[in-house]
C-alpha cells in the first residue's frame, strides 16, 4: 500500500463495507479483493446501513458491550441466548440475564 496513509481505524459492519464499496464503485472499478468484500457483503449484509449503526450505538450503551461486540452482533443478528453468548464466549465480561435479554429485543426491533 504504497502511498496509502491510514485515516481512521474502527470496526465497522457489514452493512457499512458494502455502504462504502458500493460508493468506490461508483467512482470506478473496484480491485479484485474489493469487489470479493463488496460481493460477500452484499449477500451478508442484512441490515441497510442507517439501521446498522443505529444499532451499534445502542448495543454500545450496554454495560460490557464494545464496539466490536457491537459489530458483531449486528452482523449476525442473534436469535437466542445461545447465538449470543458465543460473541461474548472468550470475554472477560459476562452478560447479566437483563443485558441479555435488552440486547436480543434490540436485535429484534432492528429487523423490524
């Protein structure tokens, strides 16, 4: 990456590769190992962007929720208690039952 300066480093979802793939598409041709991102996105992608990061934040809220637990869980949107511990499985934080359960209502309302 020969004259590329590293701008800004953060998680960012599924949704949001596609969001910006999508625009670098617009502008011209993407790079063999953009377009393999943007095609995977584009089929994993389960959440329009502004309902991604709306997500995100909320989930970030959450005692014992970073962003890129946050991230993951929008990635995969868990269905149940067990989807969701696996995130968090080599963490040195649990989930109380509450979190638990505010985090799956969360997931819910946002595939809504």
């Amino acid at each position: 990456m020969i004259g590329k300066e590293l701008i800004e480093d953060r998680d960012l979802s599924i949704s949001e590769v596609k969001n910006i793939l999508a625009r670098r598409k617009k502008e011209g041709e993407l790079s063999y190992e953009q377009k393999l991102a943007y095609d995977y996105s584009a089929e994993f992608g389960k959440l329009p962007v502004t309902k991604a990061r709306a997500l995100i934040e909320e989930l970030m809220k959450i005692e014992g929720v970073d962003s890129s637990a946050a991230v993951q869980i929008t990635d995969t949107l868990p269905k149940d208690k067990d989807d969701l511990l696996v995130i968090f499985e080599k963490r040195r934080k649990g989930l109380s039952d509450k979190d638990i359960k505010k985090i799956l209502d969360l997931v819910a309302k946002a595939q809504e």
